[in-house]
C-alpha cells in the first residue's frame, strides 16, 4: 500500500477483511484512488491517478468489481 498518512491508512485497512488477500492489493488501489480523483470516478480515472494505466494487467483491477457479488 503506498505511504499513506494515520489517519487515511486506518480507514482504509478496516476494509481489508472484505477481500481475500489476492484481490485485496487491487482493492487498496481502488480505494486511495478514489478518494485522490477528482470529478467523475471510473475505474479507468482511478486508475490513471494512481499511475497504472499501462500497467500489462489493468484488466485485473476491473475483475475484482465483476466479480464482486452487490
């Protein structure tokens, strides 16, 4: 998880139970980006913000939300 003042990193961790550990890298990803991007929040701009949007298994962070059961 990137540095993340005390304050943001509790708040986030106490979502970590609802993921298993795999998908909880890309969940925390998601999670920062989110609240650091501005305007509309598609998981496209989240990812661009956290800067991995080249990265070769973008697709991965777009598995975890079709897959999740809402």
């Amino acid at each position: 998880m990137p540095d993340l003042p005390a304050r943001f990193a509790h708040l986030i961790l106490a979502f970590a139970p609802l993921f298993v550990h795999r998908s909880w890298r890309y969940a925390q990803v998601l999670l920062i980006g989110e609240i650091l991007t501005p305007g509309r929040r598609t998981v496209t701009s989240v990812l661009r913000i956290m800067g991995r949007a080249q990265e070769r298994r973008f697709v991965n962070v777009h598995r975890i939300l079709n897959r999740a059961a809402w």
